[in-house]
C-alpha cells in the first residue's frame, strides 16, 4: 500500500498512516529509522521508546487504568525523533494515561519542556523556562512545527547558559 502525505484530519491522519492490522500491535512498528539520528548516538533513545512499548502496550500499564501505548502511538514517537534536530539534546521518553508517548527535557522543576505526540497527530507541549512559560497545540505534519523547534532552540541554549 503506498505512503501519502495528503492527510485532511485526525481520522484521516490515523487511517492513511496506520493500516488497521498494525494499531494494536507494537511488533508491527517498523524498526528502520529514515535519518541517522539513530546512528548519530540517539541508539539509546530509540531504546527507550522500544521499551516502552514493552512495558506499557496492556491497559492499566500504570495500575491507575491507563489505557495502552499503541504501534501508532510509537510509531509517530518514532517519526517525531526522526526530525527533531539531532542537536536538540538530552531528553527522555515516557508515556501518560491517555496512551501517548511524551518527551521531556528537563533541568530542574523551572526548567523543563514537555512535548507529547497524540494518537491524533497532534504535537502538545509546556516548558518552564525561569520565570517563563510557553505551551500549545499543532498538527504533526512530518516536521516539527517551527514554534517547537525555536522553543527547543531556546531551551537548549538556556541549559547551555547554565540557568537554574
């Protein structure tokens, strides 16, 4: 079946991306990654995202009712580190309630930046930066939107800086 990009909303995102036999299934998530951000040192990212899936692929993962991580949920995880810039630094990979794999860069409870890519096709994030915060919503359209990557630009150079 081939790949379109031509995507009009989240039923839409989710039916011309994830053929039906592999949303429920976390082998059926390709283990290829289409840039060389696992070759380039983020091996152990990628790692962590499989062993997530592992461990939180049966409902009530969390013991609080949780509903599963997906193959489409790891799945668009795994294409969301294929286009974050491979400078974006050291974050880690985690997993909330609803299912959704989140990524998180954190420095200390008024530095940290929260993304989460949702089983819509939709890119939510929230930082700290100092006194600052920043948060919203957008659609993931195979590249991180520009707003995300001048936040993670910002944070980046903010943990540089050495702020607390």
């Amino acid at each position: 079946m081939p790949m379109t990009t031509t995507i009009a909303g989240p039923e839409e995102f989710r039916a011309t991306w994830f053929p039906s036999d592999e949303l429920g299934d976390v082998r059926a998530v390709p283990r290829h990654h289409s840039r060389d951000n696992y070759s380039l040192g983020w091996a152990p990212v990628f790692d962590d995202l499989d062993q997530l899936a592992q461990e939180c692929r049966e409902p009530n993962w969390d013991g609080y009712g949780a509903s599963p991580v997906t193959a489409a949920a790891v799945s668009l995880a795994r294409q969301f580190l294929n286009v974050l810039p491979v400078e974006s630094g050291p974050f880690s990979v985690g997993a909330i309630p609803s299912g959704d794999v989140t990524f998180e860069w954190y420095r200390s409870p008024r530095n940290t930046l929260s993304v989460i890519v949702d089983l819509n096709g939709q890119i939510h994030y929230a930082a700290l930066l100092g006194a600052s915060s920043v948060h919203g919503s957008e659609f993931f359209w195979g590249e991180v939107p520009p707003r995300l990557l001048t936040l993670i630009h910002d944070f980046s150079l903010f943990r540089a800086g050495g702020a607390a």
